[in-house]
C-alpha cells in the first residue's frame, strides 16, 4: 500500500484524484491537504511515501512545501503538478533531471501509473537542501513561473540565482557568471539556499541568454557526464566551460537552419562520423533508431537499437517529409521542416536540414540532408524532438 499526499487548492481536482485512486483496492492510502501548511502537518504526523503537490498554493508556494517536506522525509518522493502553454518541450526538459511531474489537465489512468512507477523506484532525490539540489531547486522556481532571487551556499562558495517569471535570468559565483555559474552550481552537493525578498533581484543584471528550458537541459548532462566519470565537486571542468557553453548558447539563440554560416566551401574530408552525433540520441527512453539520408535519397549512416530495418523506414520517411514540405508550401505557411507520425508499434520523426532557399533543390557548398528518428510510441517523444533539432546543426557542418 502506497501512502500518497496530495496538496492543491482546487478542491474539486483533489477530490477526483482521491476517488480515482481509491477505486483500485490495495493501492493507494490517500491524504489530502489543500495548502502547503496543510500539507506540512500532515507529513509531520502521517507516514507518507509519495507526495503529489501544485507548485502554485496559496501561501507558501510547492517550493517551499517541498523543501520543508524533504527535510521531514528525506526518502520521500515527490511528484509536481502543473500545467505549460507547450508541454512537450518542458517535459523534455525536467525529465532531463531528478523530478517527476504530471501535466495539466490531468489524465488520471496516466497519473495512477506515474505514481506506481514513481513508488516503485529504489531511490529518493540526493543531495542535503532537505534532499534537494541546487538543480532540483531551479526547476521548481522555473516550474512556479514566479520572480525569485535566491542565494545559494556551498561550502566556502556562493552564488545568486535570479528568476523572472520562471525564467533564469542571472546567475553568477564569485568568479563566474552567467551560464558557466548555473552550470557550475548545478553540480554543488551539500548546498542551502535562502530567497531574498523585496525587489533586491533588481540588483542583478541580466547575464543568462540562453532559454531555461535549454539551460535545465545542457545542465543535466553536464552533470551526467561529470558523475560518470566519478567527479563529484563540479559539473565539468573549468577549463571546458566556455567551449561547452558558446555551443550550447548559439543553439538556443539562433535556429538550427542557420547553425552552419552560410556561402562556406565543402570540405573535402568530413570531421566526426554522423554515426556519432546520432548517438546523442541514443540514450532517450524508447529510442530504436535513426539515420540520416542524403537529398537524394542514398543513406550516409544509421543508428539503431532495436531490430528495425531503418533503410526501409527512412525511405518512406523521406517520401512523406517531402509531401509535407509541399503541403506547406502550397498552404503558404512556410516551408514545414519536421514531419511526426504516430503509430502503433512506433513513432517517426522526420526532420529536414536544407540551406538552400529553394527545398526542392540542394545548392551546392550548402547542407541539405534528412534526419529520422524511430521512436517507441510510449517513449519520451519530446526529448527525441528536441534532441534531433540540437544534433542537425552539427551533423550539417559535417557537409561543409
């Protein structure tokens, strides 16, 4: 039996979940509350193994609900609730890190298996801001669309984090600023972090370009990469800081079209096999395969795994984006560049890189190449799109 809290002030959603989850005998002891002192209350004097929350309540906000929960349960899970003007591209970014979270309005068949899946797992959150990361935290004030400012300790090290409208817009340490800060304090263990109120965010000018999303993103990886290779005192190397980060900032500035200047001769030897930018792609929950395909329709490399004949699947794939790309043109709402198709067994996402101005044709010294991915219906579809338009602009200079 599974012990679940769930805290948000729409009393009629609270009821519906409650009853839901009921309904299936053995499974779930449920505990409402419909504030974050509420909330609070209950966790000090009822065991409970799974905590469901709004980030948005009125008084204390899910943030601090959250903070103050963790320090009570330190093994306790946690699932947010919250609704995105474009869902895809959130999920993509906080499944990237440490949180679960269910999307408004919410599919409660779909919620009953998060919150199975989620009581399932071995392990709690990590870290000691009551079992929170300094990474956890900024997806939370990202996810409240609120204006933050908050400082952050570690150690001898210090930093401020500020927050418009759930958006980062400054970060800096003592000696750095910017992306490189976020980054940098992201991969702090052992931290604590206190908000600074009033309008003392004003203070702090604005030194992050890139978007949160891509930030949240960029940063999980970082520090994937950094914990795979057993360093646990940074997200990555110093000296790596401002390669990693110019990359990742001009794919966010910048569409992915444009990545590759325009009017540059090819070169006569090509630089990192397409095999591995695809590879990028290989770690995304449910991905199967993917390739890229010349205009012409010949294969350059491919990527798979799962036994699916790719070739096959790309060539019908191309033959589709390409209707698409004259559908679009015909409608007169631009040339369309990525074409997804769901179906049973899989989903295929089609995407197409062509610097010429013409998409009919391929101008010479310009990239023009197809890219499909294979996905499992029931993988994490977003991060495959969002992926894909990261990797194409690499895999275009690549043509050059």
């Amino acid at each position: 039996m599974v012990n679940l809290l769930i805290v948000d002030d729409e009393t009629e959603l609270v009821k519906n979940i409650a009853g839901y989850l009921t309904s299936y005998p053995g499974e779930f002891k449920v505990l409402t509350a419909h504030s974050a002192e509420q909330g609070e209350q209950l966790l000090a004097r009822e065991e409970v193994h799974i905590l469901l929350t709004d980030v948005r309540l009125p008084g204390k906000d899910g943030i601090e609900l959250v903070r103050r929960a963790l320090k009570l349960r330190p093994t306790l899970r946690v699932v947010v609730m919250t609704a995105f003007p474009s869902p895809e591209i959130h999920k993509a970014a906080l499944e990237a890190g440490a949180l679960r979270y269910a999307e408004k309005p919410l599919d409660l068949e779909e919620l009953r298996e998060l919150l199975l899946a989620t009581a399932a797992e071995e392990r709690g959150w990590s870290g000691s801001v009551g079992g929170l990361e300094i990474f956890d935290i900024a997806q939370l004030l990202a996810l409240t669309g609120k204006s933050k400012t908050i400082r952050v300790s570690c150690g001898q090290d210090r930093g401020v984090l500020v927050f418009e409208s759930g958006q980062l817009v400054h970060a800096s340490t003592s000696t750095l600023e910017g992306c490189e800060a976020f980054f940098v304090m992201a991969g702090w263990a052992e931290a604590s972090f206190e908000e600074l109120k009033g309008n003392r965010g004003r203070k702090y000018p604005r030194n992050v370009t890139m978007s949160t999303t891509n930030l949240m993103l960029e940063a999980a990886r970082l520090r994937d990469e950094a914990r795979a290779a057993g360093s646990h005192d940074q997200v990555f190397p110093l000296d790596e800081t401002v390669s990693e980060v110019s990359q990742a900032a001009r794919a966010d500035l910048w569409p992915v079209s444009e990545l590759a200047p325009q009017g540059r001769e090819r070169k006569e030897t090509r630089g990192m096999p397409i095999k591995e930018h695809l590879s990028q792609l290989q770690g995304i929950e449910g991905f199967m395969g993917a390739a890229v395909f010349a205009a012409t329709g010949e294969m350059l490399d491919s990527l798979t795994s799962a036994n699916i004949d790719i070739k096959t699947v790309g060539t019908f794939a191309n033959n589709a984006l390409l209707n698409a790309q004259k559908a679009t043109d015909q409608m007169g709402v631009g040339r369309g560049n990525l074409v997804q198709i769901r179906a049973p067994q899989a989903t295929v996402i089609m995407r197409c890189l062509n610097e010429a101005t013409d998409f009919a044709t391929t101008a010479a010294g310009k990239a023009h190449f197809h890219t499909v991915v294979v996905m499992n219906p029931e993988g994490n579809i977003g991060m495959g799109v969002m992926v894909l338009d990261k990797i194409v602009g690499k895999i275009a200079e690549e043509f050059h």
